[in-house]
C-alpha cells in the first residue's frame, strides 16, 4: 500500500519534498493526558507487552499532535530483557535492572535470544499498528545502541555519568566488548524482525554516546553501531541519533545511514559542515523550549528551519519531549514546522 504522508521517507532518500517532516522524540508518552489514562490502569511492561495497548499509544500524537510520523510505543530495554536480565520500571523514578553485568560470571547469566520467541509482542504490535494507522504516516521502528544498553545493563540505572558502565569498559575491555557484540547480534535480529513486521524505518538511539570522548566513542560505539547500519541499510532507512556525540559526525555519515539526529548545543550550518550533503540531519529544538511562549515558539522554530534549509532536513527535537510540555504547545512546534513559508 501507498503512504497517504510519505514526507519524512522520501526526504531521508534525499529527495525534494513540499515542506519539512516533523515529529518529536518520545512523543508518545507523559505530556498527553490520553497516555496518563491508559497509565494508570496498566502496568509500563503490560502496556508495553499488549499490542493493542501499544498500537493505541502510538497512535495517540498522530491523532492528537498530527505529526509525519509514529514512533512505536516499546522502550530500549526490552533488548537487556530479552537477553534474560530482570528489567523493572519504577514509576517516577525510571528503570532499575537490580543484577546488572559486573563480572565474567554475569556474563554467562545472558544470552543472544531468538528474537522471535522472546520479543515477539513487539512484531505484533508493530503488525497491528500499521494496520491501525492505515498508511496515513510512516511507521518508525527502533532500538538503542549498543553503548546505551550496555550502559543500563552495567549500571543497572539512570545515571548522569554512567561512570561504572564507563569503568566496565576501560577496566574489563575484553569483557566489555563481548558484551557489546552480544548486544549487537540480538540487536540486528531484533531489528530486521521490525522491518519484516512493517515499520518503515529505524532509529538507533545512542542517548549516552555523548558521555565518551571521539576515540572511546569510535572504539566503543560506533563499531558497533556501524555493524547494525551495514546490516540493515539494504532492507531499510537507518537513522542514527547520538546524542551529544557531534565530534564523530563526519564518521557517521560515512556509515550508509540516511539521517543523523542531532542535539541543540550544534548549529545546524556546523552538524551540516560535518555530516556533508548526502545525508538528511534531524533534529534540532531544545525539548525546554516547548515551555516559552508560543509565540517564542513559533519564532525560534522558523530560525530553526532556514538554519537547516529546506532540503535534507527532519525537524524533530533535540531529545525527547519532556512531561511537563503542555499539549498545544507540542501542537504549536509542529504546525509552525507545516506552516513554514520559505523565502526562494
Ligand atoms: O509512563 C512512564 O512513566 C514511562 C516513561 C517511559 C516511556 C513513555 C519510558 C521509561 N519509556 C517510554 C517509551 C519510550 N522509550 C519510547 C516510545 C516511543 C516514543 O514516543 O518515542 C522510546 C523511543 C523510548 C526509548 C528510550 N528508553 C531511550 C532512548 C531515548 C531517549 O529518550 O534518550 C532511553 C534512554 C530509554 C530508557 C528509559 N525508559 C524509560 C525511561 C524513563 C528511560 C530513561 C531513563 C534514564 O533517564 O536513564
């Protein structure tokens, strides 16, 4: 079937389209009222876990915020869980995985899964949603970057600085990069089944990539990344989001990806300097931002979009939206993106 909005795949192909794509990092989630309902009669890895409820909340912000795209409701740390390490998730408070990977016997508690047998609630909500959105936008699947896995795996929770995923790997590399290439495989299985499944295309969240240096980045991050992009480029559009890791852009354009997602603290003419002209950049509001007025918003959103340009560009956020985001304000960031007139 045809794609009734094909705006955000046909500019990752590096086509000319009519206007920008836009959609928002995290957009299904705590600013919409819709989402809070279903929260408190379902438990997060219920709503999680059932396809229709995850079929619904994706679909929320496309009736709601009427944006190009779906995300897919799921979270990341379904991959450590599929990789047999206890994941819970505390209201308020984030994800605890109380026996993280510290040693070579922890090692051996996980494993790379079937995928199919283990995170096939995933493919069919994927399965039920496109049905559900019934070609009206693009459907993007995803998974984090094996940096970031590893980061909660290791810490075992949130963390500003991941500092003792961060000894793990400068302590124990060869363990470290076992670990990595385990997440790795379970993810490239993980992410071809979401593409036999219908999502249209992926995005790797690296949220912590941006914690290492360019050469940590490189050895720690991106080889691995770089692996999942090769695998999947063929069968598949591939976007990369790094946060923070602005340093290795040149490289990661360099990878077969389709776009790079980037964060506020780079100008668009600088990430544009990096990544060359072959490849669509995504991003780049400050999620606090989405609090000013609506005016300021509707101002900062043009600056945004003439410093992009109008090709070549996905306007998105630089993270994802926070909480506290009132919901016409999310609306206001994406009508000002639709309503862009550009100056030939
Ligand atoms: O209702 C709740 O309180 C749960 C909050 C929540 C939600 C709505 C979590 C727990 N996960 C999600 C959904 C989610 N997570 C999506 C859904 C699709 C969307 O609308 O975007 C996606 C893409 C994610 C991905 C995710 N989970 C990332 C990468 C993106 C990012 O924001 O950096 C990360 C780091 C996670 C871990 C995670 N899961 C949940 C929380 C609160 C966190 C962050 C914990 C931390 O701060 O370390």
């Amino acid at each position: 079937m045809q794609l009734k909005n094909d705006l955000l795949l046909r500019t990752l192909r590096g086509e000319e389209t009519e206007r920008t794509p836009v959609w928002m990092m995290r957009q299904a989630g705590r600013y919409l009222p819709e989402y809070m309902k279903l929260r408190e009669k379902y438990g997060f890895f219920e709503r999680v876990q059932t396809p229709e409820l995850a079929a619904a909340i994706t679909i929320q912000p496309i009736d709601i915020i009427d944006t190009d795209a779906a995300i897919l409701f799921s979270d990341i740390l379904v991959v450590p869980q599929a990789m047999g390490l206890e994941v819970q998730l505390i209201e308020s408070k984030g994800p605890i995985l109380p026996e993280p990977v510290k040693t070579e016997n922890d090692l051996k508690r996980i494993c790379v899964p079937d995928v199919n047998e283990r995170l096939h609630y995933v493919f069919e909500a994927i399965k039920l949603t496109k049905k559900e959105l019934n070609d009206r936008v693009p459907l993007i699947g995803f998974a984090g970057a094996p940096w970031t896995i590893l980061c909660y795996m290791v810490q075992g929770k949130g963390s500003k600085t991941f500092d003792e995923a961060k000894a793990f790997c400068y302590m124990q590399p060869k363990l470290a990069h076992q670990l990595l290439q385990m997440i790795t495989d379970t993810t490239i299985a993980y992410l071809r089944e979401q593409v036999k499944a219908g999502v249209d295309t992926i995005q790797i969240f690296d949220s912590w990539g941006g914690l290492l240096s360019k050469s940590d980045f490189e050895n720690i991050s991106l080889k691995y990344i770089r692996q999942i992009v090769e695998a999947l480029k063929e069968e598949t559009l591939v976007i990369i989001f790094a946060k923070g890791a602005w340093y290795s852009l040149k490289e990661m354009s360099e990878t077969g990806a389709a776009g790079l997602g980037i964060d506020w603290c780079i100008e668009p003419q600088t990430a544009r300097g990096f990544a060359g002209n072959n490849i669509s950049l995504q991003g780049n509001f400050d999620p606090a931002k989405l609090l000013s007025p609506i005016p300021q918003i509707e101002k900062e959103v043009k600056q945004m979009l003439s410093g992009f340009g109008k090709k070549n560009h996905v306007a998105n956020l630089g993270h994802g939206i926070l909480p506290n985001v009132p919901v016409d304000h999310a609306k206001a960031f994406v009508n000002a993106v639709k309503n862009m007139q550009w100056e030939d």
